[in-house]
C-alpha cells in the first residue's frame, strides 16, 4: 500500500501546524514541493468548515547546515518579514520552531504563494526581464538594521583554481581578482540565493519569490551574480549577460556594476566538480550535462575576466 506524505509526518508535527490555525481546522492534504534540495518542503491544506488554506511547511534536515547556522528558522522567520516590505509578492510567515522541540525538527510554516516556477520560457526576453525587475524591486528594501549580514561561502585566502577546468589560466585569474580588494557597496536587503528556481510565474508575470533563508544585508550586485551564474549554467552565457542589461535598467543609479561580485559569485559555488542541478532536472529540464556545465563556466569564467580589463591570465 503507497503511504501518503501526510502519514509520513508526525501527529506531533500535523496538530503544531492545525494549531497555528484553529482548534477546528484539520489537515486536509499535504504534497512534496519539488525544486529545492536543501530542505523538506511541502504544501499543506488545511479546512475549517467551508474555508481552506494553502500553507508551506519547511523542515531544516541538513544536519551539517544546522551545526554551521543553527537559527535557520529564525533566520528566514526575520527575512520574510522584511521581504514583505517589498513590492513583490512573498510568503508570511505563520510560525516556527527553531529547535524543533515541537515538530521533530527545525521547522518554518508559512504561506503558500500562487505560480509556478519557470525553467524553460516561451519568450526568454520577457521572462529574463521579469526575473530582473522583481530583483531590483527586492534591493529597494533598507536593511541597516538587519541581524544577518553577508559573507562568502569560499575561505578566499585559501582558494585555488579548480582541477576540472580546461582553462586554468582563466581560473587562476579569477582566483586573483577575489583575493583582491573588495570594492565598495552601499548595503541593502539581498536575498542571497536569488535564481529562477526561486521565482513563481502566474500569466507571464512574477507572482512571488520564495526560499529567503540565506537573506541578508549585503551588495547587490550578489544577488545579481547569483542569478548570472545560474543562468550561465541553464541557458548559457547569452542569457547571463542579457539578465545584467535587465538588472542595470530597473536599477537605475541604485546599481554600479562592478564584475568583483560577479567572480565572488562564481567562486561561490565551487565546491567539487560542477554537475547538473538536481532542481533542474527535477522540474523538467532535460539535455543538460556535467560536461555541458563545466564548458558554460569556463566560458563565463572567460567573460567576466575579459570584463575586468585588467590583470593578465597566466
């Protein structure tokens, strides 16, 4: 017999979730939300009487990012409270539990936002230009006061070229353009994991974005270098350099362009040889490969050294 997912929650965890609603709601359905990898997220319905709501549950089970920030629920509890303060649908948040002490583990409940995410566009023009414009609109959000503030991922003292790359002089150039001194930025409210995955679509247009666990105060252009390495990764570098142009228009003076964050960006998500992301493939995107990535990096690797125009590759 197939167990439903709502079985596979605990009666502790299911009467937490109806208790931040009514004594006389139930649950009604629960569903896995597929696209994201770091997490357990799934939907859930709950009735009272004749009124049903729609609400998104997030349990925290990657021990290994709990030991290194152990306030995730909180975390993202803070950030969606914040991000309601831009003009771009986000989820409320409901309630969580940052020990787990309730549900079994760390664990955020909050609303579920209309959409879908999109991979593959019709019109990539319009859907890059969608992705853009929700971004800035994000970055017009103050956040002098926020708890969280930016770091790297990487030790940059300590990076070094990767050893999958056919060109490690483009590499080591990279390398030492983000040991280099960190340019200036004026703070603002940055998501921090800022790519397609992570935005709903509803008619054409952006209807949310989601997944704000890792937002901080930080530069802009992180969010924006985030969003140009994945799409390098996707779409290639045509689509990267396309959402930069988007980006910079909607920003307006707000933005300097400044290819250190870019570079900071890509050394980012260097942790072992690039593969195919599993939120891809799990949403429909076929004709992908390791390889294929690894091409796409080294050419937008290429890129944003050529964009520096200065230092020379070795």
């Amino acid at each position: 017999m197939q167990i439903s997912e709502k079985e596979l929650l605990s009666n502790r965890l299911l009467a937490w979730i109806v208790e931040q609603a009514s004594p006389e709601a139930a649950v009604q359905a629960v569903h896995r939300l597929k696209g994201g990898i770091s997490s357990l997220v799934h939907a859930v319905t709950l009735r009272e009487g004749e009124r049903t709501a729609e609400w998104v549950l997030r349990r925290f089970d990657n021990a290994e990012w709990l030991r290194q920030e152990p306030d995730l629920p909180r975390h993202e509890a803070h950030s969606l409270r914040l991000a309601a303060e831009a003009a771009v649908p986000t989820p409320q948040v409901i309630a969580w539990d940052e020990t787990g002490s309730m549900t079994g583990m760390p664990a955020l409940l909050m609303t579920k936002l209309k959409g879908d995410v999109v991979l593959l566009p019709e019109s990539m023009a319009s859907w890059i230009a969608g992705l853009a414009e929700a971004l800035a609109k994000i970055h017009q959000v103050r956040a002098d006061e926020f708890a969280w503030a930016y770091f790297t991922y990487q030790q940059l003292e300590t990076l070094e070229a990767p050893g999958w790359t056919n060109r490690p002089d483009v590499w080591r150039a990279v390398v030492d353009q983000v040991r280099g001194p960190r340019p200036a930025y004026r703070e603002c409210f940055i998501h921090r994991d800022y790519h397609p995955n992570n935005v709903l679509w509803e008619e054409g247009r952006v209807s949310g974005v989601v997944d704000w666990v890792n937002a901080c105060r930080g530069p802009a252009g992180v969010d924006v270098g985030h969003c140009r390495v994945n799409l390098a990764q996707l779409h290639g570098l045509e689509a990267a350099d396309a959402f930069l142009s988007a980006y910079s228009m909607y920003a307006g003076e707000a933005f300097q362009y400044d290819p250190y964050w870019d570079l900071v960006s890509l050394t980012d998500i260097l942790f072992g040889p690039p593969s195919v992301y599993e939120g891809w493939t799990e949403l429909g995107v076929t004709g992908l490969t390791d390889r294929l990535i690894m091409e796409r990096l080294d050419d937008y690797a290429a890129s944003l050294i050529e964009r520096c125009g200065r230092g020379s590759l070795r």
